[in-house]
C-alpha cells in the first residue's frame, strides 16, 4: 500500500510540473552548429537563437569562438554556463598540448569523464583545425565524422544532410557549405534563426626556402659554368 501512495503522488507531482517543461534536453540542444572540413580549410557556423523553453530570449548569440591564434575553432550547444566552462577548459588543455588538438581533445573528455562537477555539465563542443574536426560530447567521448562534416544541436539532422549533399554536388568552400546549409536549416528548424556566426581557418603554406648563398667567386662561378657546357 506504501509504494501505491508513493507512485499515486509521484504522477501527481510530475502532472502538476510538466507545464514548466522542465529538463535539460531542451536547453541542451535548442541551436544548431555546423561544422565542415575539407582540402585543408575548416569552417565552423552557429545560429544566434537562444530560447527558454518555448519562447525565443535572444536572436544574435554568438556560440562560436577562435583559439591558439585563429587556427582552432570551436562551437558549442547546450547551457551557455556550463558550454563556456567547457570551453575554457578546452583552451588550457590546447595551451598544454601546444596546439596539438586531438591531444587536447582526448585529455578534456577523461576530465571530462572523472570529474564530479564536468559530469553535470550539459553541453557539447566541436572542436577543429584545418586539418580535423571533432565532437566532445556530453558523456565524454571523442568523436571524429569520417566525412569532415557534423553538426550538433536540435537542428543538427537537416544541417548535415545539406551539407553533405552540397558537397557531394558542388565546388563549394567548406565556408560557403556552412553558409548555405544553415540557410536550408534556419527555414526547416524552428530552434535556428538565420543570423549566422561563422569562422574559418585554412592551413597556412609552406614557404619555400631561399636558396643558399654560395661561397664561390664570380671567376670560380665562370669557370665552372664552361666547364659544365659540352
């Protein structure tokens, strides 16, 4: 008869709550970030939608940030206390790594994974360099897409299918894929509004080395020069 009265109250009280629409799956996954890498340039982009259960608070947040000297860029969904928490953690790793990003990435999820308080956290992160691109998620995995295009967030499905299909079927930019994809995702999601942040990077080129100043005399140069001639 107890755990009758028990469960009788438990679905009284969550009746009685449900109108708040209490939970953290709402205010997890209410944005949408994309992130495309290809042929050694990387571009990240994010809605500016913030929304309190079903009421848009804010239009123009800006969920995209630059590290190590615009090399790195990253993107986040979820809480915007517990993201940025998240993200300032990533930094120190990525300063002790001395930019190796995947070693930064691995060394956050294990803190990520034994920490008490980093467990709470509800959010998720993209993490990339020209190179790679990466998703820290909420329970502390590493995951690397095997195209180089993933998204999170509530409208991360229609994100990625237009990128994708943008990829296969033009020469876009990874900056011009994540443009017109969160155009495609803005119409279709109603947590993504149409005001877009966006970051790219591109591997930097490698300078060819000026050539070596020779020890010889001019009369030395010439003579070598007739003798080389047949």
């Amino acid at each position: 008869m107890r755990w009758r009265r028990r469960c009788r109250t438990y679905r009284r009280h969550r009746a009685a709550l449900s109108f708040l629409d209490i939970g953290p799956q709402r205010s997890a996954h209410a944005t949408t970030i994309l992130g495309v890498c290809r042929s050694g340039e990387v571009a990240i982009g994010g809605d500016g939608q913030i929304t309190f259960g079903d009421m848009v608070v804010k239009h123009g947040a800006r969920k995209i940030r630059t590290l190590h000297d615009g090399t790195v860029l990253t993107g986040f969904a979820g809480a915007v206390a517990d993201a940025m928490t998240l993200y300032e953690k990533f930094e120190v790793q990525l300063r002790d790594a001395k930019g190796d990003l995947r070693r930064a990435a691995v060394e956050l999820a294990k803190e990520w994974r034994t920490d008490r308080y980093l467990r709470r956290l509800e959010a998720q992160l993209i993490v990339a360099d020209a190179e790679q691109i990466l998703v820290l998620s909420g329970e502390g995995d590493v995951i690397a897409p095997d195209d180089g295009i993933v998204a999170i967030g509530m409208g991360a499905p229609y994100a990625v299918a237009a990128a994708r299909a943008l990829a296969a079927h033009t020469s876009f930019s990874p900056r011009e894929i994540v443009t017109e994809a969160m155009k495609i995702t803005a119409s279709l999601c109603i947590y993504t509004n149409d005001h877009l942040t966006l970051e790219s990077a591109s591997a930097s080129p490698v300078e060819s080395a000026p050539p070596a100043e020779s020890d010889e005399t001019p009369k030395q140069r010439r003579k070598r020069g007739k003798e080389g001639v047949q």
